[in-house]
C-alpha cells in the first residue's frame, strides 16, 4: 500500500511541476474520498497545500468531520460558506414551473458554485484544482459536470471506491468518516448509493469482472455508463 501511496504522491507532484504551479487545492467535504485527497496532498506539498471546506445548508457534522480531518493532518485550510450565495442564486433564476429534475437541478448548482470557488483561489495562488472523484463514480457520470468534475488532476480517478476505503485506513482517515455513509451533500439525507440506485460493491464488483449475477443491475450500469459518456470528455464537435 505504501507503494501506491508514494506513486499517487509523485503522479501529483509532477502534474503540478509539469504545470508550472506552485500548490494544490481542493474541497475538503468531511467525506472519505476528499480526505484522501487531503493526507496525499499533504505528503507532497506540506507547505503549499490548501483545503476549503465549502458548506452549502450542509450537516454541521459534516463541516466537523473536515476539521478534524484538517486537525489531524495540519492542513491549512478556509471555510467559505456558499449557503448564502446559493439561496440568493435560487432566488434570482425565481423558477415557478419547477417540472421533472428540478430537486437535481437546484441541487447541482452546489457543486458548480464550489468549482468557482476553488478556480478563484487556484488563479490567486497558482496552484492546481485536485478532483476527488474516483473510478467507480467517474465511469457511471455520478458527479456534475463543471461542478465537482470541474479539476485539473483526478489522482483517484482509477481506483475503485473499495479500493479508496482501503487506501483511507492505511493513511489513518478518522473511522467516522471512514464508516459513514457517501454522501454528495446535495440535500438533507442524501446518501450516493440510494441516489445512483446500485451499492458501490456491486458497482464495483461489475468494474473489476466485467458482469453480475443480476442482469437488471447490470443494464442499470450499463445504461448509466451510455447516457454519461458526454460527462468524461470534452465538448463534442461534428466531424466535418
């Protein structure tokens, strides 16, 4: 393990030398996988890494679960909360036919003012955006498009979320954010694996065999992999 640790932290550091900047940056959500990104982060630039924590109407435990992780490692951090900002926002854009997705559509616009808030201080600093998303996320499109999927480097972005929970304990990740239940913050009691609909050990086990005992799953997996494709490139452009 210690191996992939010290492979992830070179990737790292030679993306941003490579770049010419000067640090990293990311958001630091109480959850496990930017919490990896965090002990990484500060392996490689102990002076030159920053984290914000970047509440939008979010649990308060949430909010003390990043401190304690930013305690434990001696991360240097901001807390900017966006609650504010969003709800001006929503009241702005004043949508009174709110049909279909709007939960989702609301929701996502959470993330998308966080990726502002991260590219302005990754201009002011000259450092890179780290993404926290991982290869079991990345390859289904759960995450927003030019929100949380808004980054210059995805150190995460091959390993499985099985394989990230593993990587968290060897790093000494605190058990509680370890244990609890992903969640994207999107809104109140909103965990990952009832929103996408498949557990991340099946989703897993699929992205490492290729299939399922179960064949409703399979093509719930497939479907989802189709339908985000346009997620994980750049903008299409006609051939001619």
């Amino acid at each position: 393990m210690e191996t992939l640790v010290q492979k992830l932290c070179d990737w790292i550091g030679d993306k941003v030398t490579k770049a010419k900047a000067e640090g990293v940056i990311f958001g630091l959500s109480g959850g496990i996988d930017s919490a990896v990104v965090a002990a990484l982060s500060i392996r490689i630039f102990p002076q030159n890494t920053l984290a914000i924590i970047m509440p939008c109407h979010n649990l308060e435990t949430d909010t003390n679960d990043a401190i304690d992780l930013i305690n434990k490692f001696n991360v240097s951090y901001k807390i900017i909360d966006l609650s504010k900002v969003y709800d001006s926002f929503i009241y702005l854009l004043n949508d009174k036919e709110k049909e279909g997705s709007f939960k989702l559509a609301e929701a996502n616009i959470k993330p998308r003012l966080r990726m502002i808030t991260l590219y302005y201080f990754a201009n002011k600093l000259n450092y890179l955006v780290v993404g926290t998303g991982n290869k079991s996320e990345l390859t289904i499109g759960y995450f927003t498009k030019y929100g949380d999927g808004g980054a210059d480097i995805l150190p995460l972005g091959n390993l499985l979320k099985n394989q990230v929970k593993e990587l968290a304990e060897y790093l000494g990740i605190p058990k509680k954010i370890i244990n609890k239940p992903p969640s994207a913050g999107l809104w109140e009691g909103q965990t990952d694996e009832e929103e996408i609909g498949i557990s991340y050990n099946q989703l897993d086990k699929y992205l490492k065999a290729g299939k399922l005992n179960n064949k409703i799953i399979e093509k719930k997996i497939q479907d989802k992999i189709t339908q985000s494709a346009h997620k994980r490139t750049t903008p299409a452009k006609p051939s001619f």
